[in-house]
C-alpha cells in the first residue's frame, strides 16, 4: 500500500484539482498563460509582502523566459498553418527540419525563423516590430538554463559570467507585460488570419485585405477601360509588387466577389426576394415597434389583459401566410451574416444551414419583427453586397414610419431605427 495519494489522478477530498490532457487541454497558449501568469502573481507578492526578492527573482525570470519562449513557438506554429492555407508545398525533409530547428531554447533563434516565416503576408511585420527590442536581453540564456541553475555544463556561473549582478524586478515585470500584450495581439492577428485565408479569397502575394483595399481603390467597372484605369493599375502592381497576372487575378476575385464588387459598382443578388414579401416584413416590424411602445405603457398602467395577448398573437400570425419560408430563411441568414466572424463566403453555408434546420415559421416571424433583428438584417445585406435589398427594406420601412441610419467605421456597423414623428 502506497503511503503517499498520487497527486497526477484524481483526489476527491482536494479542494482544487486541475483538469489536463484529454480531460482539460493541455494546449501552448494555456501553458503559456499559466507561466505568464506566475510572473504577475510573484512580482505581486513582493511588492505586497515580506518575502525575499533575492530568491523569488529566479522562478520570476525564469517564467517570463519561458512564456516568451513559448510565445514565439505558437507564432510559429500560426504561420505554418498560414503556408499550408496558401498551399505552399514543402518536402518531408523541409517538414522535419523546420521542426527539428524550433526544438531550441534559443529565443534568438526562434525571432529569426520568425522573420523568415513571416514574408507569407505583408501585414505580419507590424506586428513584431516592436517585440525584438524587448527580448534581446534574453538571448544570452541559449538553453533556457540561467535560472533554472547556478553554473551551466562546464560549470560556469551564469549570472557572473553573464556580467549580472541586480535585476530590477518591478521593471522587469512592465516590460514584460507590455512584451506579452504585443505576444497577444500578434497571436490574435494570426488567428483572425488563419480564419481569413481559409476563406480562400487570396492570390499568391495578396491577402483578402489586399484585395478588399485594392477593390476600393480601383475604379468602376465601366471606366476599366479608361487612362486613368492604367495608372492607377501601375500604382498597384508597384505598391504591392505583383505582376499583371497577379493582378488580373486580383481583378477576377473582385468581380466575382458579392462584397468587394459593389466597390467597383457591380452586384450580385443573392437569391430573390420578393418585393411584396420585404414590404410584409417592413409592416411586421413597424407593427411589432408601436406593439412595444403600447405594450410599455399597458404595464405601466396595469391593463394588459389575455384578449390583448391574444389579439397580437392573431395579428402576428397572419404573417406566416404573407412571407414565404424561403424569404423568411434569407432573412434569417441575413441576421447571422451580420456577426463580426461570418464572412460573405460563409453565405452559402449559413444560409443552407439554416433552411436545412426547418425553423417553425411562428418562430422566425416572432424573432424577425424585433427591432434589433432588423438591424441586423440590414447589416447582413449591406455586409454581402445585397445593395439593392437594403436599399428597398430601407425605403420600405420609411414608408411604415420608421426612419433608418447605418454607419459603418472599420468594418464595423452602427444601425439607427425610430420612429418618425
């Protein structure tokens, strides 16, 4: 009989037990933010109690270090899926060493295959620029040993040798925190990236991004043919150092693109909406809006009886024989498209998804007349390039009594609905 618990199984009687592997996920990014973690909470603890900073300094820099270290290997690890998304081939033998050089401690060594990797999208480089400046005082430690240990293998002091002999800790832990911010925001970026060449709107040097700006700049698609269309052309081609191929690639993306072409003054109507039907929903919602407003002042003054309830219900239910299901499925896929994470390219998908679910028709009528769905459906149009369908819902409600502004800063949309007085 063993006279001491296993501390890597469970033990019911302790009060904090952590989950792991399969049964937690054991992944970088979490071990990452425990190490950085540790650091926040040592350099805490001695500024708020009586412990020695001679001995704590050690774990402290140790775990910074280490989160650094693992920092820039999930970086890595982004870009490499970032190459495989752009379906850039390498050999096993390429495979394997590339693998075999980041099996290193050396953070120096892990910034510059950083670099390296990072020519894949011009957009990358803003990101650790910074970041060199403030590990470089990390490079000396080349096998991550300084202060795990007093002497390396040939028995040499590593902070004599290395020419230390204070380390200001609560400096230390600002840069360090400002370190791993820029850490953050680049592995952020680099998933938002991932996301968006998995969307496969990209050429051989041009991200989405590039193609969306160069889709902005560009003129109509019916002045293509014009002087001014080679200039700006020549301006392009330059800025971004791509070919004429790459660029009439970029052109055919655009065209093809339910978002990107109504830059150049194209659309491309997704399915069809009939006109009666998006005045049906325009009624729905003005109606559901001026419900709200009495419905407000019924409670106020107590008198929301059940005929009241009943009656909306029957107005509201008259609606499922006015407004197909297909209509009402776009709809409700315009709604989805509006979310920050769903791309015009997912449009297709969201909207099969959504009529293979078979929603209740009494359901969609009841979440389509609110307000704030509206605006979102609105936002979904004007996100995927349905102009003409914003244009017309827009109108319609103003017919209603409802006034509509949508502002749109950075890909972000602000949507105002009132009713007009």
């Amino acid at each position: 009989m063993e006279r001491y618990a296993n501390p890597f199984v469970l033990q019911e009687n302790d009060p904090i037990i952590a989950c792991v592997g399969d049964n937690g996920g054991t992944y970088n990014m979490d071990i990452k933010n425990g190490f950085q973690r540790t650091v926040e909470i040592l350099i805490d603890i001695l500024n708020q109690e009586n412990e020695s900073e001679d001995i704590l300094v050690y774990p402290i820099v140790y775990n910074a270090r280490h989160s650094i270290e693992l920092a820039l290997k999930i970086v890595i690890e982004q870009l490499w899926k970032i190459q495989e998304k752009k379906g850039i081939k390498k050999s096993k033998e390429e495979v394997s060493k590339e693998k075999k050089e980041i099996h290193t401690h050396d953070i120096k060594v892990l910034y510059d295959t950083i670099k390296k990797l990072s020519e894949i999208d011009r957009r990358i480089p803003n990101y650790y620029k910074d970041i060199e400046e403030l590990i470089r005082i990390y490079y000396f430690d080349t096998d991550g040993d300084a202060f795990k240990y007093e002497s390396d293998r040939e028995e040499h002091f590593h902070m004599i040798q290395n020419g230390i002999s204070h380390i200001s800790v609560n400096t230390l832990g600002k840069q360090f925190k400002l370190l791993m911010d820029l850490f953050d925001n680049m592995i952020y970026f680099l998933e938002d990236c991932i996301r968006e060449y998995d969307l496969n709107t990209f050429t051989t040097n041009l991200s989405r991004k590039d193609i969306e700006d160069i889709s902005k700049i560009i003129p109509e698609r019916s002045k293509w043919g014009e002087e001014r269309f080679g200039i700006i052309k020549a301006e392009i081609k330059k800025k971004y150092n791509i070919s004429n191929r790459e660029f009439s690639n970029a052109l055919k993306l655009i065209e093809k693109h339910k978002e990107f072409c109504v830059n150049i003054g194209n659309e491309i109507l997704y399915k069809e909406i009939n006109e009666d039907e998006l005045k049906e929903y325009a009624m729905l919602v003005y109606g559901s809006i001026i419900e709200d407003e009495k419905s407000k002042h019924e409670w106020e003054t107590l008198r929301c009886d059940l005929d009241e309830i009943q009656r909306k219900a029957k107005m509201w239910s008259k609606y499922t024989n006015t407004i197909s299901e297909l209509t009402l499925n776009l709809l409700f896929t315009f709604a989805e498209m509006s979310q920050t994470y769903n791309a015009v390219e997912k449009l297709e998908e969201i909207f099969n998804h959504i009529s293979k679910n078979k929603f209740e028709v009494t359901y969609m009528i009841r979440k389509l007349k609110k307000k704030d769905i509206c605006k979102k459906v609105l936002v979904g149009m004007r996100k995927c390039g349905q102009i003409s369908y914003e244009k017309k819902l827009v109108e319609l409600l103003k017919q209603q009594g409802l006034s509509v502004d949508i502002e749109e800063k950075g890909g972000y949309y602000r949507v105002k609905m009132e009713l007009i007085e």
